[in-house]
C-alpha cells in the first residue's frame, strides 16, 4: 500500500516532460519573465529547448528566442546546456526546426556554439542559409 501511494505521489510530481507543456504554455501566452526565472532556478530545463522550439506554435518559438536572449547576458555559462539538444536538431529533416536550432546557437554567440550553427551554412533550404549567413556575419 504504502509503495503504491509513493508511486502516486511521484507521478503527481511534475516531471521534464510535463514542465515542457507548462514552459511553452506559458511562453504562447507572453509569459516569458517568469519562464527566465524558472530557467535561472533549475538548469534542467535547458534540455527542454529542442522540444521547446519544435512546438507549432508561433508564440512559443518566438517566446524561446527571446529567452535566450535574455539568458544569454544573464546566465552564459548555464545557456550552452542547451547544446546537446539544439545539436541533434541541425540535422531535422524540418528546415524550420534547423533555422531555430541555429538561431539559438547564434544568440549563444559563443566560439563552439557559431561553429555548430555555420554546419548549415550550406543547407538545402535559402531561409536556414540566410539564418546562418546573418549569425555568422555578427552583430550589427
């Protein structure tokens, strides 16, 4: 009995997966302060990014982009565990998802993080080539 209670209560927890849902929802909504917060408080949540940008709707991947912005002058040690994830993504057979991924990586701005974006300098698709092109010509 008291194995199945532990076994409840550990599925009422809120687990990655669910705090996935959660971030994007609140990121469609414009709630992108709180969802920096939640990102400066547990480093897990990094991992979360390549499902995060993945997602079909517009808000939630605008609402990423503008995270890492944010995370990227506030927290630049912690934003490159995203890597891993955001590095799986180059190879999506979803231009779209490539263009985010490489977009992330470019607002990371770091040495490993351009390297990783300029693999797509010569994609099949004209917008992710432009994604990159941009990233690589720096800033402004």
């Amino acid at each position: 009995m008291q194995e199945t209670l532990q076994n409840k209560t550990q599925r009422q927890e809120p687990g990655l997966e669910d705090m996935a849902t959660v971030i994007a929802d609140f990121l469609d909504m414009g709630h992108v302060d709180n969802i920096i917060a939640m990102f400066k408080q547990e480093p897990a949540y990094y991992t979360l990014t390549g499902e995060l940008i993945q997602d079909e709707r517009f808000m939630v991947r605008v609402g990423v982009a503008v995270l890492f912005e944010e995370l990227a002058v506030c927290c630049p040690d912690e934003i490159a565990q995203a890597v891993p994830c955001l590095v799986l993504l180059l190879t999506s057979p979803i231009s779209s998802v490539r263009g985010e991924a490489a977009n992330l990586l470019g607002i990371m701005g770091t040495e490993d993080a351009l390297t990783l974006a300029a693999q797509l300098k010569n994609d099949p698709d004209p917008q992710v080539r432009e994604i990159v092109a941009d990233i690589l010509s720096g800033p402004d």
